[in-house]
C-alpha cells in the first residue's frame, strides 16, 4: 500500500511541483556601482515526451514567472534515446515561443539532444531569436558598462571533449560563465578558467530519500554533487536539478526546479 502510493505519488504528484530556487553569485570584477544584480532563468532537462504539452507550458509559465533578464537552457530538450519517445522540435517551438528575456536567451545542447539529432533543436531555437550555442563565446555588453564572457561547451556522452577545445578567458578583467550540459567537465578546467560553469545532467538523482539524498550516481565521473552549488577543480558550479524525468517517469524527493541565479 505505501508502495503504491510512493510510486503514484512519484508519477502524478511530485513531476509537477516545479520549485524555483535562489542563489547568487558574486563576480569580483563587477562592483555595487555597476547596477542591480542580472537576475538568471536557469531550467534544464526538460525531457519533452510526445503528450507533454501541458507539462512544456507549464515549464515555461515557471521560467517566465522569474521575469529573467536572461535565460540559460541547459539541455535535455529531447527525451530519451529514439525520436518516437520525444516531442518534435516542431511542436515544442509552440511552448519555447513564450520565452522572453530583454539579454538573450541562450540555449545549449544535451546528451538526449545528441540521440534525436541536434540539427533541428538548434534550427527550432535560431527561428525563434535563441542563442543555440555550440563551442561558442560571446563577450556579452550589458546595462550600466558591464560586460560578460559566456562560453558554452558541446555535449558529447563518452567525454571526447579535449582540454584545447574549452575556450580561453578573454581577460581576467572580464566574468567569464561556462555553460555545460554535464557537470563532468571539471577534470579538464585549469584553476582560473571561468568564474562558474552552470550545468544541468544528474537531476539531483531524480529518485532520492528523504532530505534529498540520491540512491544512484549521474555522473560519468562518479561524483557525489551537491546542490545547488559544487566546487570542482577549485570552480564553482551551479547544478540544476532539471525539470524532466530521464528512464524512469518518476521523482521522488527531488522535486523539479528552475535556478533564478541573481548575479552581481
């Protein structure tokens, strides 16, 4: 009886409880005088399935209900390893329409992506006025003389990323923000090479005991992260929990969230 009412609850009741969790981060080079913080929409691991429209619009809804100057994407648009078990990027164009963010929106790709074919999510996104970054860096200008390097590195699932691949930091003088799908990519960061990276992938473990504690390991590199923030390789790291369900359509103590990041 507790079981099926665990399970029920997994499937029907926790899925579509999407929190919206805080955090900040605070970038030496900008100081009190260079504005308001930029307040961040951070969401990933959407794992759309065929029928999931009102999940998708209620994603969205959430996003929005942040009123971001900006928008980081991090992955998982598709779900999971064939293109019958995901919803097209053609009808997901309806839900990600209702994206605003007055600095950009910014989209990068995941290993679910990799499965269904990057190409047309990232035609989906470029339609639509979204950033679909791909080993790319942008110096970024923003109100009040600030400036921001933000950087995105591809997603590739057997880690054949090389060291020479990530990009270089304009300028100390500059943040730089590192976007990545998986969190895993810290054995290749030098000390220094970004002032956070933001990442998505594990899910927060999606099934987990009370007080959040995952029963297995999503990570390639076998570690154990913590949320919201790890520090990896001497560099912070903000890992979202994700908004979708990957194998199994299921969340237990790990309620999906979307990250409102202030940064000043």
């Amino acid at each position: 009886m507790i079981d099926g009412a665990w399970t029920m609850w997994g499937k029907k009741g926790e899925p579509g409880r999407v929190q919206t969790v805080t955090a900040a981060l605070d970038l030496p080079q900008w100081g009190p005088e260079s504005g308001p913080p930029l307040r961040v929409a951070v969401a990933g691991d959407f794992h759309l399935r065929p029928r999931g429209g009102r999940q998708a619009r209620r994603y969205m809804e959430k996003i929005m209900e942040a009123r971001p100057d900006m928008i980081f994407l991090l992955g998982d648009y598709a779900n999971g390893h064939t293109r019958k078990s995901s919803m097209s990027p053609e009808k997901a164009r309806g839900y990600f329409r209702m994206l605003r963010a007055p600095l950009g929106i910014f989209a990068v790709q995941g290993n679910h992506d990799q499965y269904y074919g990057w190409e047309p999510w990232k035609n989906m996104f470029t339609d639509l006025g979204i950033c679909a970054m791909w080993n790319d860096s942008f110096l970024l200008h923003l109100p009040g003389g600030r400036k921001l390097q933000l950087s995105s590195v591809r997603d590739d699932y057997h880690m054949r990323i090389r060291p020479e691949e990530l990009t270089l930091r304009l300028s100390p003088a500059i943040p730089h923000i590192l976007l990545s799908h998986v969190p895993d990519i810290f054995p290749l960061l030098k000390p220094g090479t970004a002032d956070a990276v933001i990442s998505a992938h594990t899910h927060g473990g999606q099934i987990c005991l009370p007080g959040g504690i995952p029963l297995g390991c999503i990570s390639r590199e076998k570690v154990k992260f913590t949320y919201p923030w790890s520090r990896l390789n001497g560099t912070p790291f903000l890992i979202t929990r994700g908004l979708g369900c990957s194998v199994l359509p299921l969340r237990l103590c790990c309620p999906p969230e979307i990250i409102v990041l202030e940064i000043r």
